[in-house]
C-alpha cells in the first residue's frame, strides 16, 4: 500500500444498478493508495451493482446521502452503469452533493454514464471530457467538448469512457487527487 492519499476521504456515489467493477477497481486503487471510501447511496442497507445488464454482487452502503456533504469528504467517485446515474440524476439531493464538490474545487472522478449525474448538476460547460459513447451528445449539449480517448483530464475532473479504461482511469484519478490534496493544504 502506498501512502499518497492517506488520510483521505472518498465518497462513492452509486444507487441501485452501478456497473460492478467501475466500483470496484477504482475503490481497490483509492484502497491501495491509502484512502478511504465510503459507499454513499439514497438508501440504506445494500446496494445491487450490475455487469452490464445482469445482476451481480450487492454492497453494503456505508452512508446515506442525506446524512452527507460534500464538506465530509476530499473528493467524489462516481462509477456508471447505464440505471445508476440515471437514477441519482433525478435525486435533487443527489445532484446537489455532486454539484457541492465541484463549488469546493474537490476532486471528482467519473466513468461511462457516470456523466449523465455531472451533466444534470450543471458542471460540465466549458470543459473537455470523455463517456460512454452514447452520452457524447448529452455533453455537448450541456457546453461540454467531448472527446474519445481512455482517461481526459480537465483541472480537478477525471473521465474515462468504459470499463477497459479502469487501468488509465485509476492511474490518473490517484494522481488528481493527490495534487488536488496537495492544493488544498
């Protein structure tokens, strides 16, 4: 385990429908570089994660978004699933927390359809960012430039497209909000 994010604090965003191992791999990462991360979701209790269209494994939820701020943690990881960010992007409360991070200038790290949440909080004019193919339009409509490569970065924002992306993802995500970290002290 290497220390470059010890100490941190990492929310995890998902709701029911998450893509399984755009949790996992990245929350192994986090894990490996000395985070922590705690599950966040609108329910208590687990939450089902998905490989692609089938169930898989469920996880338990660490804290529930209203009992939450984004002043409780140092950056935001948003995992996607096509049902996941769908969901939260119909939670006010949901999109509020993920707008938060963004007005504190704290890190944030989102993958696939992850997006669709960023695009409802109204945080991505301006910047270049990478999805899921079929949510290219839903940025660019939104101010975004969207472009097809494995990870972007654009100031404290990590994208990636899809799961084959994890390893680049991860990578850059780590060192994002280890800067950000460093930033901010």
């Amino acid at each position: 385990m290497s220390n470059e994010l010890k100490g941190l604090r990492v929310a995890a965003l998902v709701a029911e429908g998450f893509e399984q191992v755009e949790l996992t791999g990245p929350r192994e990462a986090l894990v490996a570089a000395g985070a922590t991360v705690v599950l966040v979701s609108p329910e208590s209790g687990t939450v089902q994660g998905f490989n692609h269209h089938d169930r898989a494994d469920t996880f338990p939820v660490d804290a529930v978004l209203d009992t939450v701020r984004a002043t409780d943690f140092d950056a935001l990881l948003l995992p996607g699933g096509a049902l996941n960010p769908d969901t939260l992007r119909t939670i006010p409360k949901a999109v509020a927390f993920v707008k938060s991070f963004f007005d504190e200038r704290k890190p944030v790290a989102a993958i696939c359809h992850a997006s669709w949440t960023l695009v409802e909080a109204d945080v991505v004019a301006g910047r270049t960012m990478t999805s899921w193919p079929s949510v290219a339009t839903d940025l660019r409509n939104a101010g975004a430039t969207w472009v097809d490569r494995e990870v972007v970065v654009d100031e404290h924002l990590v994208t990636s497209r899809k799961p084959d992306d994890i390893p680049a993802f991860n990578a850059k995500m780590v060192e994002i909000f280890a800067t950000a970290r460093i930033e901010a002290h």
